[in-house]
C-alpha cells in the first residue's frame, strides 16, 4: 500500500471519531477554558477542524513562513458551523491525498517566522505530525469536555461514558 493511502485510511478512520467530539461542544460553552493559559473551547474545536487541510498545506507547499502568513483562524460562532468547517478541511486535506503526490512525501518542508527555521522535515512527517496533532487535541478536547460534564466518545474504545459499570 502507498504512503499515501496509508494517509488517506489513517484520516478517515481519525475523521470518525473527530467528528463524534466535536459534535459534542456546545455553543454556550464556547469561551469556556479550564486555565488562563488554555485555549478556549471554541478555539481548541476550530484548530481541530482546521488540521486537516495541513495535509493540503504540507503537500502542495515547500514552507509556511509565519511572517508572511500571519494566523488567522476561522471565526465559527456555533457548533454546526464547526463541524461545518471541520468537513470542509477533512475534504480538503483527502482530496490532496492522491497518487500524484506520492512522489513529493519526501521532499523538504520548513516551518519558519522570517529568518527563524522551527524545523525542517520531509512532507510525510509534516503529513504525520498533522494527523498526530488532530488525535492529541481531540484528547485535549476530550478533557475540557470532561470537566464540563459532558459525557465523551470513546477514540480507541468505549469511554468511561459508554461503559456500564
């Protein structure tokens, strides 16, 4: 099997139970966090569903400078326009998973601000850390939830939520 199917199988498969917690935050909750130095619920759901299409960034890019492209995160003010950006970058990030970009997975990708280089590895580790990326914040997500009180999916299993005890 291809990198790049193996890709593709990986996202799917992590696309499922991403969606299930993202179905789970609630617009009041929005501009809860559980520490000053934490991110909002509503900003932990919206780069969760924006991670996807680093997928598309990392294959169809050789850099993303954070001084010439400063962030700018989608603004979604409620739960469906979340699970609708989620879905559009889930699109997004598959439709670059196709055989025609299995011959760049590894050339070289940098991540800089100006003349500070972060890193620079092959696009199929970029690929990896994306997909990675999704499942740590999806867990991160996971404890807000929890400390919200709202019951969680399981990822890798029934949660606690799902289990009868």
């Amino acid at each position: 099997m291809s990198r790049i199917k193996q890709f593709l199988n990986e996202l799917n498969e992590q696309a499922l139970v991403t969606r299930k917690m993202l179905e789970r935050v609630p617009t009041d909750k929005f501009g809860w966090q559980p520490h000053p130095k934490s991110m909002t619920v509503k900003r932990l759901g919206t780069h969760i569903a924006e991670l996807p299409s680093w997928v598309t960034m990392a294959l169809t890019t050789d850099e993303l400078d954070f001084e010439n492209n400063p962030y700018l995160p989608v603004d979604v003010n409620t739960t469906e326009e979340l699970l609708a950006y989620f879905e559009r970058s889930l699109e997004d990030g598959r439709s670059h998973l196709t055989a025609e970009y299995e011959n760049v997975l590894d050339k070289g990708w940098t991540l800089r601000s100006g003349e500070q280089i972060f890193s620079v590895d092959p696009k199929t580790d970029v690929i990896r850390m994306s997909i990675n990326q999704i499942i740590h914040h999806r867990a991160q997500l996971g404890v807000f939830l929890r400390l919200l009180d709202i019951p969680i999916p399981g990822s890798f299993g029934p949660s606690a939520d799902e289990m009868n005890f």
